[in-house]
C-alpha cells in the first residue's frame, strides 16, 4: 500500500523520484512528474495493486497520442515486486524510456524505501 499511495502522491513521488510531481489521485485526474516533462491522466485504480496511466512526455511527437502504462504492485518476501508495463510509446522512442524507468524511478525508488 505504501508504493501504491506514494505512486499517487505529488509529495512522496516528488520525494522518491527527486523531480517535482503534481497528482490528482483520482480516475480522470490529471498529473505531472519530473518538473513538467512527464504528463497524463489516471484512467483505472485497483489500491493497492494496479494504476493505469495515459502518459506522455515532451519529446512526444505533437501528433503522436498519449502512451498506456499499467503499474502493479505485489506483496513478495521481503518486500514489493513493481511490475511496469508502457506500451504505445512512439516508434523509436521506447529504449530510451526503458533506460528511464531504471534510472529515474527504480534505482531512486529502491535507495529511498530502504532508507524509511
């Protein structure tokens, strides 16, 4: 649960992430992360265990349509397994998003919730 509400949390999410986030934690609500450079829409919550996300970032082709991410979080020995998966992104821009998840979110996530 705490992943889950820290996930839709301007504050915590600002905090894990280092990058300023607003959230509207509600379906249909709107967000911001990482000062503007990632925006979108919560379209499905399932606390403590699934949010799904229309998202987009600046370098979006103008033209090109949001992109579909899908979080879950499960309850595992030790801790929480983190299961993403962000489809629809625009041709030739996936590896670098994938190079992102890591470096923005899953090494800072992991260094600040061992830490509390």
């Amino acid at each position: 649960m705490r992943l889950y509400e820290a996930w839709l949390d301007g504050e915590e999410h600002s905090a894990f992430t280092g990058g300023a986030a607003l959230v509207d934690a509600s379906v249909d609500g709107a967000f911001t992360a990482w000062d503007g450079y990632i925006s979108g829409t919560t379209i499905a919550m399932e606390p403590p265990h699934r949010i799904v996300q229309r998202w987009r970032t600046t370098e979006f082709p103008p033209e090109s349509p949001d992109s579909r991410l899908e979080i879950t979080f499960e309850e595992v020995e030790g801790g929480t397994r983190i299961t993403l998966i962000h489809s629809e992104i625009p041709d030739g821009q996936g590896q670098e998003y994938e190079q992102g998840w890591r470096d923005y979110y899953f090494k800072p996530m992991a260094v600040f919730f061992s830490a509390g």
